[in-house]
C-alpha cells in the first residue's frame, strides 16, 4: 500500500489542476443538489469497489516484513507527525469504543449535507461572494496540530547545537525544529495564497448585489462556515482512516468503506431533501425536472474527476496525513488559479496591482517550500519508518524554482500604463472605417454601374423592378446606393427553402393569431392589414401600410408576416444554417432572365382561413432562460457560448471581453453583439435571462422583426415606430437643443424596467437597464473598484504623458462623475417578492419627464428594452452625444460607425465609468483616500461625435432612407417568393 504515496500525490496535483481549470465553465453548478447527490453517490460506489481491492490490514509494512505500530489519535492522521519513537500498543490512546466511530460518521454525514446546502446558497448568490478563506484549511490543522501534538513534544537530537554548526545550519535547525513550525509554513501559504487570488483576480462585474437584501453579509459569512465545515469534513476523514478498535487494528478496507457510506448516505439524505422542496415548490418543478443534455454531460465529466480527486485525497491522507494532503492541495490550486490570471491578463487592463500579487504568490511558494523541507528534515531525524517525504526529489524544488521565475517574468514585463488613451485611438480609426464605407456604399453613379456593382458583390443580377428602385432612391438623394449586406445576409438562407415552402410559412405564421404575427398584404399595389391584428398593436401595422404605399405599385402580389412582439423569433441551429447559406450563395443562371415578376402571383399565396389554426411551429419560451435553447444555437459547436458555462456572474468574463475591446473600452461593435464567444451574456440580458413574450422557432421561418440579437434569423425592416415618430426629436422654445457648451454636463437616462420580465426568483439582477442603473447611482455605497485610465507623471520619449489604469470605488467616482439615471413611477414586468426588491433597490422613482427634456444635457444614455430602443434615432438627430449599451441590432448598423457617431458602451458596464470620465473629465479628491484626481474632459472630441452623428442621421437616417431600404428588401422577397425566381432579375435595356 505504502507504494501508493507518490502515484496518489501526483493524481492529486493532476485533479487539482483540472478542477481548477474546468469548474469555471462547467454546467454542472447550474444545480449544485442534482451534482452534489450525482458526485457523492458516484464518489461513494468509487470507494465502495476500491475498497474491495484493498488488504484487510493496514498495508504499510517494514522492509523487514513487521507491521508498524499504531499511531496515536491526536497525530491528525499523519502517521509521521509525531517525531519521536512510536509508542507501543499499550500507550495508544485509543477511542473508548465503537461510539466515537460512530459519533464520528455522524459528523461527516451532517457536515456533508450541510456543505451541500451552503454551497447551494453561497452559487444562488454567488455576485455577493467574496474572496474564498479555504487556504486557510492547512493553516487550522497546522494550529490544531500544535495545540494537539507539537506544544507537548520533546525536542529531538538535531534542535542541539553543534560547535561547528555555520549560521545558515544554525537558521535552518531553528526553523524547522521549532513547534510552531507548521502553524508559520501553513500561514505564509494561507496569506500568500488569498491575498494573490484577491489581487489578481478579475474586476467584479455590475450583475447586482442588492443594498436591500441581506445577501452582502449572509453570503460571505456562509463561504466562512463552508470553509469551517470543509475542515470538519477533512478531519473526520482522516480520524476515520486511523481509527483503531479495542486493542486490535480495524481493516484499511473497512476503514475506506466507513467514508464510503457516509457519502451515500449524504446523496440519499441529499435527494430525500430534493424530493421533500419538489413536493412543495410547485412553481420550481419544471427546472428541476429538466435536465439538458448540456448539463448531463458536463455533470459526468465532474463527477468523475471529483471522484478521481477525492480517492486521490483519501489515499494521500492515509499516507501523509491530513495537513499535508491539504497544503499540496492549496498550493497547487492557488498557483493554478493566480496563474492563469496572471496569463491572461498580459493587456493593460484589467488593472492589476502586480506588486503585491507577486509578493503573495512568492510568500506562499516560500511557505510551501518551508513546508516540504520541514517534512523532509523531520523524516531524516525521525525514527519513522513510513516517512512522508524522506528526502524531496530535486525536481521539485526545480518546478518551485521555474514557477518563481515565471511568476517575477510576468510582474517585471506587466505594466498598468499607455502611451495613448484608447478612446483616441477608437475615434481616429472609426474616421477611417467610416471614410472608407462612404467610398464603398455609393460608387455608383448610374443605373447600369449599380446594376453591375450588385452583381459584384452579391453574386446574381438585382432583382426586377431595380430601375424603379434606382429612381425611388436617387430622388430622394439617397447616399446609399450599393450596400445593403443586411438585406443581402437576411435573405441568403431562404434561398435553401423552395418559393413555395416560404410562401406556406408565411401562412402558417400568419392564420394561427397565437403565434403573435400579424400580416400584410400587397395586391395589385395596394397594401392591406390582415384581420386579426390586437388593437395594441395596430399603430405599427398602419405605420407600415404608410411607408410601403409610398412604393407599393412597383411591388408583386405578396403577403407579409410581422413579428407584433419586441423579441426576435427564429434560430436555426449554426449547421443547418450554414448549409443553407451555401445554398444560397450558388449563383442562379443567367440564361433569358426577364426583369418582370411571374404572372399570377396572386394565386401563388394561400388564402387566410375563415377560422384560425391551432397549428403552430413555435415553441412558447417566455419568462424562461433563453440562451441556451435559443440564443447560442446560431455559434459554431465548439464555441465558448456553446461549450461553456460562465456561472460566476459576480466575476466580469475577462476572456468574454478580450476580442471586441480595447482595455476597458468597447472596439469592435459588431463583434460585441457576437455571442458566440461570450458565454456569460446568459445572465447578463433580458433576452436571455427572462423575456416577456418569446415565442420562437428552430426552422427557417419568414419572420419580420424590427430587432434581433446575433444568432437569430429573423428579417430586419425598418421600425414605424421611427418612422411615424413614436419617438421624435422635436425641440422648441421651451425644449430647446441648446448648443454643446451650453448643455448640462450630466449623463442622462430615464425608462422602465422593461427589459424582461422577473417573476419572483431574482432575474432582474442580472438585466442591462437595472445592472447600470444600479452601478451609475452607486446604491450600494460600493467601495469595490472600477477601472479608470488617469495621467501618470511620467513622459514617454517624444515628450508625451503617459496613462495608467487604476482602481477608484463607484462611490468616489459617483462623487466626481455627474450621472442622472432613473428609473420611472413603479417597477414593470415583476412578480412576487422581486418588485418590492426592486422598488427598495431603485427608491426613489422618480416622475416620468417630457422626452424633449433630453436636448438639456450633453450625454444621453441609451439602453436595449425588451428588445430595440425607440429613442436612439432622435438622440442621433440632436446636438447630444449618445452613449449606447446594447445587443439588439437594427436595420441600420452597417450604416452608423460607433466612435464616429455615437459612443458605445459594453452591456456588462465595466468600462462606463471611464468612458464617461474621459469625456466629461475628473478633478477633485477621493473621499476614501484623500487622493487628488485629475483627468481633463474631452469636451471637443465629445462635441465632434455629437455633430457627425446628427450630420450623418440627417442624410441616411431620414423616413426617406427607411423607405428605400423597405423597398429594395420587398422587391428581393418578391423575387425570393416567385416560383420563376432563377429566371427572373434586373436585364440593362440598352
């Protein structure tokens, strides 16, 4: 048995190191009761089997083929710690009788149940959590060693002086020989290890803690008890494993066994538990119920590398005891986890006090090490025959030596400063990018050379009737003339589905009224509503009625399906649709094309039927988790929003941001609204968390939606909400749009929490418009930092000033930073005991204001509702400058360039902060630290934004330019649903 020590200590580093990587991400703590009675049960039938392979004695045995004495009880389960001869049988200090074992089981039964319960709690409300105390485990049983063992100890031989012991010896001998020698290596490894985990960690992300719930301390104190029971559960283990019986030695495999059913009885007590809150929790019986074979999966590949952990741990305990098993454990977790921090984090940001990180690591790589040569110096003078370490192996103190080095490269290279703002940098390329757009978007200047750029680019000639559309838009002084990719990437896919299956779904979409589509139909070109529209939503069919009337007698016969809810509808999984991309994106032939739609296309759609259908192709989703039955489903398989799980909410996914950010601030738009590689969106947006109408489809239906998030495949148009001025920039006398310099110089922002609906289980803590408005009127009085790029003293070579990031609190920043946000009269769509949450949260709700009242201030907030906002088209047509937060996108995004005309916000709000502060500027003093802080407002970068965007909406932003784009993208649909649709397009008559 004693040949397992080095095979169990290294599977212990190795699972470590895998936990510690995959746990992150995994689905499994989606429900940590289904897991935890999964991986006990699992853990339990693992030892269980095992112990059939073990001897029925204690296997450790003498080279001379004795068997070694027993070991006294208060050793902790380290056969070794005691350094002094092994007692004889009659000294031991045995338990008085069966009793303590069992008082013993107990314990472990109840403490496991207990953990599983406070781990539950503590993943509930995991943003409330603070920094974990488990490094602190091999410190407590180095205290309860102490107090147990090595106060009472003698000191042995090598404690004495010798005459010609150097200083180095004299050092090494007071160290390692010193009772409290444990308690010391233990802490260094404890501080160093939570104080590199606090400091490297990533920025805390603004999904909400709430001031008015409890949660800020009741969370952090149950880590605390979690942490107290993990040690309870250790030493119960290890008391199990070294028990004796009477005068007689107990069998290892009854010993394995003991734990083994104290860990099934923990996933029985556990799902009883689980079975008893089923019975009674009606409205939770569904989500306990349901298990996705995302989940399933990904709690079988835990289980089983939790159970490979726990064997290893349970042999290294039984081999080197308790707190040694514990320190290896920590140091190897901790050196992992800071690492990969360290790793990944080679930007500037997120800010990183590398100093004091690369302190911690290095006092727990001293502490451990101490701690490995205690062990090793006490074998060599102990008489122990089964040593823990009777020397360590070179190579590991190798492995500590690279990682210390690795560790000092990393603190040297990294640096928290910039030799330019990134802001700056953003705003000079999107002048680029925008100049660059105009040169491509309207390169022609006839019909004929529009006629061939479309072919160029969208590889099939135009659609017919494109000389009308040519004309329609070159009188209206249309700027775009060539780039419609929108239209183009919407329509692609249904060019894989015949005219006829289009045209049938259409209608299927359109006679059941549940399916919540209202239809339109173009006969002769004349535009009508279909019956069954709700009254509440006949403003936006009449809305489009006007705007297609405009062009309609150049339109063929066609029946229209519009999606009446703001949520998006269909997301055809990432394979079929690439497929039928690829179908799409064959060429059609060209021979004898006729630019004139068939005749008879009236015929061609179905007639409405006198009685609705029950029919649907919908599945109903509302006020459920959306991300992963819709939202991810258009992302590759192997991409994080697939594969992964960011269940730690209350940690911003530094990883998720990387790609589409430069440091704090948001880079690449688009790819900001690319959920494929940010996996904990899941939790961060309406949408995906709890929307109020979602009604969706797998299959590739025709559905017309004013907005849609990245991964859905409905058809964007452009909204008569815009269009017939729901929302309308109109400044009077009384309202006026003074010039920039004569603006309020607040962020401003009033609506409702309508983003999705939270009915009782706490689902607006994570929606966009509560989590900023939260942040921005920093309710909790958070000390917890934020990112802020500030001058630095320092000039780079060419005489400019350097940038650093820091960290300021919300409550400093809120001080400094004017911020006028709220949200309006009563909380909306909420259920239960989550509007008054709410209520208390937002208190006070303020009164509704006049919508011209916005043309007061400089900076205008704009956030996604329950899907697009109405009001960001009149914010572009003022003097104001618009700040944009997020994921739905409309029918102009390829038409507006972030940087360039507005300013965009990343929806997880992490760098809001300072990308107000570098617009408005900061100057004054940190209340909490007493600091000066000085960073000069951007006034004229800001004013500059604000007038190229109200100049750019006033040329392709107009009611003239929504009525081009609806009329190229129904003349492609009229050609998409024409059974003759490969013969027919645009031919040049000359």
């Amino acid at each position: 048995m004693d040949r397992l020590k080095w095979p169990a200590t290294g599977g212990l580093v190795t699972c470590t190191i895998l936990l510690c990587r995959s746990i992150p991400t995994t689905f499994a703590l989606d429900k940590p009761v289904h897991t935890s009675a999964v991986v006990l049960a699992s853990c339990a039938a693992t030892i269980l089997g095992l112990s059939r392979l073990l001897p029925q004695e204690l296997g450790a045995r003498s080279h001379k083929g004795q068997q070694y004495d027993a070991v006294p009880l208060g050793d902790l389960g380290q056969p070794h710690s005691s350094r002094e001869a092994s007692p004889s049988p009659d000294d031991v200090r045995y338990p008085s009788s069966l009793r303590k074992l069992r008082i013993l089981f107990l314990v472990l039964v109840i403490a496991i149940c207990v953990r599983v319960e406070l781990l539950r709690e503590v993943l509930t409300n995991i943003q409330c959590a603070t920094t974990s105390w488990e490094p602190i485990i091999p410190f407590l049983f180095a205290v309860l060693d102490y107090l147990t063992v090595q106060r009472h100890q003698k000191r042995f031989e090598s404690e004495e002086e010798k005459p010609d012991s150097s200083v180095y010896d004299w050092l090494e001998s007071s160290w390692t020989t010193a009772r409290y020698r444990y308690v010391a290596a233990t802490a260094l490894l404890a501080y160093g290890a939570i104080d590199g985990l606090a400091s490297g960690s990533s920025p805390r992300s603004t999904f909400i803690c709430a001031a008015a719930l409890p949660y800020r301390w009741t969370v952090p104190l149950v880590q605390h008890i979690g942490t107290l029971l993990d040690c309870v559960i250790l030493y119960c283990v290890a008391q199990l494993l070294h028990q004796q019986e009477g005068r007689g030695q107990r069998g290892l495999r009854l010993r394995f066994m003991s734990i083994a059913w104290a860990g099934l009885f923990a996933a029985v007590i556990t799902l009883v538990a689980g079975a008893v809150y089923y019975y009674f929790a009606d409205y939770d019986r569904n989500w306990i119920t349901t298990i996705s074979s995302l989940y399933f999966w990904s709690t079988m590949r835990l289980s089983t590398l939790i159970m490979l952990t726990t064997v290893c741990t349970i042999l290294c305990i039984h081999h080197v005891g308790v707190m040694t098993t514990s320190t290896i454990a920590t140091f190897v977790a901790a050196s992992t986890l800071t690492f990969g921090q360290a790793w990944n984090n080679s930007h500037p940001f997120p800010p990183t006090p590398t100093g004091m990180a690369f302190i911690a690591i290095c006092l727990a790589i001293f502490g451990f090490a101490s701690y490995l040569h205690i062990e090793s110096m006490e074998d060599r003078a102990s008489s122990s025959t089964s040593p823990t370490f009777a020397k360590v192996p070179s190579w590991l103190y190798l492995v500590l030596l690279i990682l210390f080095s690795v560790r000092a490269g990393l603190w040297a290279s990294h640096s928290n400063t910039v030799t330019y703002h990134p802001i700056d940098m953003l705003i000079y390329e999107a002048q680029t990018h925008h100049e660059a757009y105009i040169n491509q978007t309207s390169a022609s200047t006839s019909l004929n050379e529009a006629a061939q750029t479309y072919k160029a680019r969208y590889q099939r000639r135009p659609p017919p009737g494109f000389q009308h559309w040519y004309s329609y838009a070159t009188a209206r002084n249309s700027v775009v003339i060539d780039d419609f990719d929108s239209v183009h990437r919407d329509l692609l896919p249904f060019f894989a589905l015949t005219p006829d299956e289009v045209r049938h779904r259409t209608w299927q979409l359109i006679a059941n009224p549940w399916n919540d589509v209202a239809g339109l139909s173009i006969r002769s070109g004349k535009v009508a509503v279909m019956e069954g529209v709700v009254p509440t939503h006949r403003w936006m069919l009449d809305g489009l009625v006007d705007m297609i009337g405009h062009f309609a007698e150049w339109l063929p016969d066609m029946d229209l399906a519009f999606n009446v809810n703001d949520e998006c509808r269909v997301a055809v999984p990432y394979e079929q649709m690439e497929h039928m991309r690829q179908i799409g994106a064959s060429a059609a032939p060209e021979e004898k094309m006729k630019n004139v739609f068939s005749d008879g296309r009236t015929e061609q759609w179905e007639t409405m039927p006198t009685e609705p259908i029950t029919e649907t192709p919908l599945i109903e989703f509302s006020w459920q988790h959306t991300f992963h039955g819709f939202g991810n489903v258009g992302c590759p398989p192997g991409s994080p929003a697939r594969a992964q799980r960011t269940w730690d909410v209350g940690t911003l996914c530094t990883s998720c941001t990387h790609p589409h950010s430069l440091g704090a601030f948001l880079a690449n738009w688009t790819l900001a609204g690319n959920v494929c590689h940010q996996p904990d969106l899941a939790d961060l947006h309406g949408v995906y968390l709890s929307p109020a109408a979602f009604k969706g489809a797998h299959e590739l239906y025709p559905v017309f939606s004013q907005s849609k998030v990245h991964g859905f495949n409905d058809i964007l148009y452009p909204s008569a909400w815009n269009y017939i001025d729901k929302a309308k920039y109109d400044p009077s006398p009384e309202h006026p749009d003074a010039p920039w310099a004569e603006k309020n110089s607040s962020l401003f922002w009033r609506g409702a929490t309508s983003e999705g609906v939270s009915p009782g289980a706490g689902q607006w803590r994570g929606m966009t418009r509560q989590r900023l408005i939260h942040a921005a009127n920093d309710i909790n009085g958070s000390t917890a930092p934020r990112p802020i790029l500030l001058p630095t003293h320092k000039s780079t070579s060419e005489g400019h000033s350097t940038l650093a990031y820091t960290t300021w609190p919300i409550s400093t920043l809120a001080e400094l930073l004017s911020v006028d946000v709220h949200v309006v009269e009563f909380i909306a769509r909420c259920g239960g005991k989550d509007c008054t949450d709410q209520a208390a949260e937002f208190a006070p709700l303020v009164a509704p204001s006049d919508f011209q009242d916005h043309w007061k201030y400089k900076y205008l907030l704009d956030l996604d509702g329950a899907g697009f906002s109405g009001r960001f088209l009149p914010f572009l047509h003022s003097h104001s400058l618009p700040f944009k937060a997020a994921l739905f996108r409309e029918w102009w995004d390829d038409r507006v360039t972030p940087w360039q005309h507005f300013v965009p916000i990343d929806v997880r709000g992490h760098g809001f902060w300072a990308t107000l502060a570098y617009f408005a500027g900061l100057k004054g003093t940190a209340r909490l630290t007493g600091k000066e802080i000085v960073l000069e407002a951007h006034e004229m970068e800001g004013e500059r934004i604000a007038e190229r965007g109200r100049n750019w909406a006033g040329q392709v932003l107009r009611r003239e330019d929504m009525e081009i784009y609806f009329f190229r993208l129904l003349l492609e649909w009229g050609r998409l649903t024409d059974d003759a649709r490969d013969s027919i397009g645009y031919v040049d008559a000359g």
